[in-house]
C-alpha cells in the first residue's frame, strides 16, 4: 500500500510541476506601485489590491509607499498590501522643490537597493495606483525581452520631439513617448532606475522649459517631469521599447475593435449617462475607514444596453461600470477585513455578489491584436517622412433602412474587416420612426441612427441622396470623435485594402477624394451661381478623406449647397449638370464641391483609389476601392445593383447573386481586357462571400434567420436620445460576440486545465489502488480458514465501500 501513495504522490508531484512550468516559462515575476501615505492612495490601493487577485496576476505585488516620519505616526493603512516602505521625497532634500511624483522613480531605485524580493526576480512590471488590472500582465507573453521593454503609449509627450529631448538627454532620437504599464526584465531596470531619477529631477529643475507648446503639460507646471524622466533616461542607456497602444485604456474610451485591454488608467474623469467619475472629487475620501461607504453606483449591465446599441461603444462603457465596480467590491472586503458590521442588503451590493457579475469581471486574456505594437503597425504603412505615430481614423458610410443598403452593408463590412483599413467603422442609418419600427437590419453594422430627410421637412422634395451630408452632420453633433481623419465610403463599394491620410498625403485644409470628371457644372455657370469661389470647385466624389476639424466646418454647408442645387430645377440639365437623367439626382455631389469651395478646399485628386468594375484598370496600380454603381459584365454574366433593388438576399437564407464566371475560362489574349474582367469577378465574389459568412452567423437548420430585430425594438427608441452623448474612439479591430467567445473558451484558465489533469491523475491511481487490494485478496483466498475466510469478506465489503467512494469523489 505504500507503494501505492508514493506512486500518487510522484505523479502529483508530476502534475504540479508541469502546470507550474507551464505558468513561468521565461522567469519570475514582481509587480510594483508607488503610493503615499494618503487616504487618497488608499483607496485606490483597494482597488487594484483586488484588481491583481481577480485578474490571477502572477508572482507577488509590493507597494512601495513613501512616508515622512511624521505622516507614518497618524497612517492607518499599512494592512492594505504587502508593503516595501520607502524614505519620502515629496519635498526634495536638495532643492526643497515640493513634487510628490518623483517618489514613484525614487521608490524603485531603493527597492532594487534594499529589498530581498528584488534579489530574487527575472521580470518587474511597474503600475500605477489608479489602475485596474483585467488580466495577466505577463511580460514575455507581451513581447518584453531583456534590452527591449513594453510601455503603453503615452503620445502627449511632445518633448521627445522638441529641444527638450535635445537638452536632457545625449540620444533623443532615440525617445520614446511612453508610460503607464511598463514590463522591465530586472537586469534592465537596475542599469536604468538610477537614471530615471536623476532626469526627473534635471526636466523638475528646467523651469525655463516648462511651457505646454514644449512639454505638452496643460498645466505648465512641470508636473509630468517624472515622465519625461522616464523616456529621457530609458534614452540615455539605450533601451528601445516596444510601444503597445492597445493593453491599457482609460475607461471612457472605447477599445479598438479586436482590442482586450488587460489594464484600465482611470487617471481621467469619465462618465456612463448621467453617471460620473473623477477620483480628484476624491482626494481627501477616507472611504476605506468609514464602513460601508462606497462610490456611488453606476449604472447596471441591462441598463448600459440600452444607453447604446453599437456594440464596440457598449463594449466602452461596461469597462467603465467594470472600473468603478471593481473598485467598490475591493472596499466591501476591506470594510470586511477592518471588522466593519455587516452592510444592509441593497440592489447594487446583491449584484457585486452575483454570478453576472463574477462573469463580467472574470480575467480578460489578450488576444493577438492587443499584442500588435506600434513598430509593426508602421512597418505596414511606410511613411518616410514620418516621425510620429499615425493619425487615428474612423470610416462612415451613409445609409437607409431597406434591404437594397442591407446587402450593400454586409459587403462592405465584410470588406472592410479583409482589408486592414484602420480605425472604426460606423454606418449611418437614416429612417423614418415608421421604417424603424419594421427594419430587421441593426446588427449589420456598427450603427449611429439618423432622421430620415428623404422626403424634405420643409420642402416635400423626395431626395433620399441628401440624407448623406444630413447624416453626416448629425453624427458630427451628436458623437464625441477623437479620429483625426475621417473616410466617408457610399455603401455600394468594397474596400480592397486600406485607404490612409498618410499614404495619400490628406492634411488639414487638403482633403483627398477620386475624380468625378462628369461634374461639369465646376466648369459653367452652376459653379457661380452656388459658390463665390466658383475657380475653387474640384470635380471629385466617391472617396473621401477629410481632416475632422475640415469636416466640421464643411458639413453644414454641404447640406446647404445640396438643398440650394437641388431646388435650382432651372439648371437640371444634362449640358449644365452632366446627369443623363437631368432630374437633379447628383445635386448631393454639387452640394459637397461647391460646399468645398466656399472654404477653399483644395482637394488631392487620386486616381489610384477607386476602380468601377468594367473598367480597364491602369497597369501597375492596386486600387483601394471597387465602386460598383454601373452595370459590369464578364461574357454573358452580368450584375447592375439597380436589379437588386426589391431582392432580400439579406434575411433569406442562402441566397445569393449568380456566381460570375471562373477567372479559368477567361481568354489571355488581350491583357487589358484579362484584368479588367479579374477585376469584375473578384467585385462579385466578394459580395457573395459576404453574404454566405451573414447566412452562416445567422441561419438555422431550418432555414429561417434568426433576427434581432424584434428584440432590438425597445432599445432604438433609447439609442436616438442616448447616442448623442455617445462616445467614439477611433481606431479599431473588433471580434464579434461569436469570435470573443471563442477566444475565451480557447484560453482556458490554468487552474481549470490543472485540476482537470489532477482528477485524471488521482482516477488513475485509485484504479490501481483497486486492483492491488483484489489482487492481494486472491493471493491470501487459498490458505486461509472459515474465519479468515469470515474476515476477508468484511475487508472486501470494507473495499468496496470505500471503493464507491473514491468513485464518487472522482466524479465530484
């Protein structure tokens, strides 16, 4: 028998040792913040306390807290973490400058001096106390290499960039902005600590320099002099950093599509309806001594759902509730922890102890975009002459609620997500209350819903075109934008790849667009009857990129001139106009050039961004953009959109355009004709494709769709009174539902693989525990008497008794 439990134990033994392997492959881990000895760090060390055992942050964390002697007589925190205390050097010994925030590089440094943890540690990964950690913070799982570590990106440190690097360090172009999350192997760190404080206290000591336009300080003060320190000494010894833009947000941003952030900044106020956050209202709250007390309650996850309906805006404000919450369940347990009396049952404190709320802040593991770096995303888009990160981006695209515009956007996002076109996506969705109530398409895309203007409200004119710069414009007043450049799409296009301000040199006050030659109204007196700078109108459309501050200032004059062109029925003519309809059915497009030309305008005309599939493309150019607004045709196969006006092929399972011809039976005699007839395939077979990807999310076996569009009735009355405060970052990469649910059932937690393997294990080895006591009872059957005989039976039912049990405990 004692064969048999050492034989359980080796295997254990075993166990343990490769889930432990597994867990470190690359070394030792020690997570470090600075704090002060203020009600204020406290409570924000409860929070990320309970943030690092939520998220199974690996290895130990230690708070460096720096205290005068004096403020350690009356502290009541030193319970909250494990602690490292640190000598205060808030007001400088030398100098008598009060700074609080060079104790953060002064507390490493006397960490790495005189603590036994640091003796005894492969990597350290440096936060803040206002942080919220989501999920493991893993350096080489992040990319960090010893001489290469990762930060977060922090891109308001212009002094990288100015004199100030210039003056403070012997390599600024090797500068790097920045800050927040910082992943160090500790051979590193102990080079660079040292150098960290000595530049943060020369940038403190350069009040000369201190000025916004040099440091990007709003407050001139000299207050992110640590942080220049930072960059400046990581500079001065060389260390090149990999810059990742994606693992950290401040709640209020919306993470980029396709994005897990694992750490949350709530360094800024921010806000989910009427609800708000700002830890400085905060500063002097000893909510952590005062039982019970807690942040006041945000919103709850049902309520959020219907504050928004695009589900990467949603995805932004459940980070913020998950901040604030964690942030109030870490305060519970604390008020737990200090003897405070049980809290009287509420609504908010029954949802902090529910299974939904376990599940919504379950450890959040990146995903492969969240670990692309800045270096690569540059590598991509070469720009020789940039020295900074790219501009962020956000592509619009204008529609209406019928089923013609429904399969036009699920080619588009289809395309969109193949092509790599960075930033978000939003589709502006233009309908009637009455076309609402009835429309099945709102999870097509993300989504900002607009009044329909098809049928003028002043005028009566049907003109659906002009709901483009409407729309335009509303979602400009009602959506918080931080995208620098916007690209304005029409739905019936594909994207083949992406379309770039830097790549196609858009700047402020030169937007880029596609030649409209047929808009000859530029040319005559159209364009001195509708704008005073009638040599300023440029003959463009289909593709837009336009900087935002340009936008704001054209997009209500678009609207305008479109309204005035359009009710100019005297000019409608095909030789004034170019519309072969001369029903003023382009009036929207005069509106934009003439709209452009009041401001002045100057458009980059391209000629490489957009082909319409029929046309013989340029040799050597890879368009951006199919266009398919014409009829196309590759030998007796054909497709006109305008066939496919009255046609769900959207909510009907499975169906589908006819297929065009296989690019194998294509003649190679003429080389022109061969690309152009690639071209045309390639058009048709993205759409089908798109649309086969749409019936296969959304068709069952019997087919009929299953739609969300009953369910979503209640919510669009909510979203077009809450989507105007919506807020919209721009860049983005987005996982539906469906994927990130396979990303979560991919990466499955350790500890469930580890007792997975244990029970496994410990079947095994009951098994033979089994066989070696039936085995023992054979042998002793033969030589052993009426009595033994007796006895043996009471073993065997001793046995098998305990055999039921182990088989019960196993299968618990």
């Amino acid at each position: 028998m004692g064969k048999v439990w050492i034989l359980m134990v080796v295997v254990l033994v075993g166990v343990v040792g490769i889930e432990g392997a597994r867990k470190s492959p690359s070394g030792r881990i020690h997570t470090l913040f600075s704090v002060e000895c203020q009600n204020y760090f406290d409570w924000q060390t409860v929070g990320l306390m309970n943030s690092y055992r939520k998220a199974k942050q690996p290895g130990p964390i230690t708070r460096l807290l720096s205290c005068t002697d004096e403020e350690k007589k009356n502290y009541k925190g030193m319970h909250l973490a494990p602690t490292f205390e640190v000598p205060s050097m808030s007001r400088h010994p030398r100098t008598g400058d009060w700074y609080p925030a060079i104790n953060k590089p002064a507390g490493v440094v006397h960490w790495l001096k005189h603590s036994k943890d640091a003796k005894k540690v492969d990597w350290v990964v440096i936060l803040d106390a206002d942080m919220i950690i989501r999920g493991p913070i893993v350096p080489w799982e992040l990319g960090a290499e010893r001489g290469r570590p990762v930060a977060a990106y922090y891109g308001y440190l212009k002094g990288c960039d100015n004199i100030l690097a210039q003056l403070h360090t012997k390599h600024p172009e090797l500068c790097d902005k920045v800050g927040g999350l910082l992943a160090f192997h500790i051979d590193d760190l102990r080079v660079f600590a040292p150098l960290w404080l000595s530049k943060t206290e020369e940038v403190r000591e350069d009040r000369a320099h201190w000025a916004t336009n040099i440091t990007g300080d709003i407050y001139g003060k000299g207050w992110i002099s640590e942080m220049y320190g930072y960059s400046f000494g990581a500079a001065e010894v060389g260390l090149r950093h990999k810059i990742n833009d994606n693992l950290m947000i401040y709640p209020g941003y919306n993470p980029r599509e396709g994005i897990e952030p694992i750490l949350l900044h709530y360094g800024l106020p921010f806000s989910v309806g009427n609800w708000s956050f700002n830890k400085l209202a905060h500063h002097d709250d000893g909510i952590v001594y005062e039982c019970n007390k807690l942040f006041p309650e945000p919103p709850y996850p049902k309520e959020v759902k219907q504050l928004e309906l695009d589900h990467n805006r949603r995805r932004g404000l459940f980070i913020s509730i998950e901040c604030i919450n964690i942030i109030n369940e870490g305060l519970l347990l604390q008020h737990a922890e200090n003897g405070c009396p049980k809290p009287v049952w509420s609504k908010y404190l029954s949802f902090l102890k529910s299974k939904a709320y376990a599940e919504l802040t379950q450890p959040k593991y990146v995903t492969p975009a969240t670990l692309q770096m800045m270096e690569d995303i540059k590598e991509e888009h070469v720009d020789d002459g940039a020295a900074k990160p790219h501009p962020k981006i956000h592509t619009i695209f204008s529609t209406e609620c019928t089923t013609y515009f429904d399969w036009q956007t699920v080619g588009l996002m289809h395309s969109f997500h193949k092509s790599g076109q960075p930033g978000n996506i939003t589709r502006l969705l233009s309908c009637s209350d009455e076309e609402l109530q009835k429309y099945k398409g709102h999870d097509l895309a993300p989504t900002h819903y607009v009044p329909s203007m098809s049928r003028h409200p002043l005028t009566g004119d049907w003109y659906p075109a002009i709901n483009k710069p409407a729309a335009v414009l509303h979602w400009l007043n009602h959506v918080n934008i931080d995208a620098e450049f916007i690209v304005i799409l029409d739905a019936d296009m594909i994207l083949r790849g992406p379309i770039t301000p830097w790549e196609f040199k858009a700047a402020r006050g030169h937007p880029v667009s596609t030649p409209y030659d047929y808009l000859i109204g530029c040319d005559n007196e159209l364009a001195k009857l509708h704008t005073s700078h009638p040599e300023a109108c440029d003959k463009v459309g289909g593709v837009i990129i336009m900087h935002i501050d340009d936008l704001r200032k054209f997009a209500m004059l678009w609207l305008h001139k479109t309204e005035e062109v359009r009710a100019d029925r005297a000019h409608y003519a095909r030789n004034i106009t170019g519309d072969i309809y001369e029903s003023g059915w382009i009036s929207e497009m005069y509106g934009y050039s003439f709209g452009a030309a009041e401001l002045k305008l100057k458009h980059t005309i391209s000629d490489e961004i957009l082909i319409y599939p029929g046309y013989v493309p340029a040799t050597g150019v890879k368009y951006r953009v199919f266009h398919y607004g014409l009829r196309f045709s590759v030998g007796n196969w054909s497709f006109d959109k305008a066939d496919w006006r009255n046609v769900d092929v959207v909510n009907k399972c499975w169906a589908k355009f006819p297929d065009p011809p296989d690019s194998s039976t294509l003649g190679e005699d003429n080389k022109e004709d061969l690309q152009r007839d690639l071209l045309s395939i390639e058009c048709a077979k993205t759409l089908n494709e798109a649309l086969n990807l749409h019936h296969q999310r959304k068709c069952s076996s019997d087919n009929s769709l299953t739609s969300e569009g009953e369910e979503k009735k209640e919510e669009i009355v909510v979203s077009r009174v809450s989507n105007q405060d919506a807020n919209d970052d721009s860049t983005n990469n987005n996982i539906t539902t469906e994927e990130s649910e396979s990303v979560q059932k991919d990466e499955m937690p350790s500890s469930f693989r580890f007792w997975m393997i244990f029970l496994w294990a410990f079947s095994g080895v009951g098994f033979l525990v089994v066989i070696f006591m039936v085995y023992s009872g054979h042998r002793r059957r033969g030589a052993r008497s009426k009595q033994g005989r007796r006895r043996r039976n009471l073993h065997s039912g001793f046995m098998e008794m305990n055999g039921r049990d182990r088989r019960s405990d196993v299968s618990l």
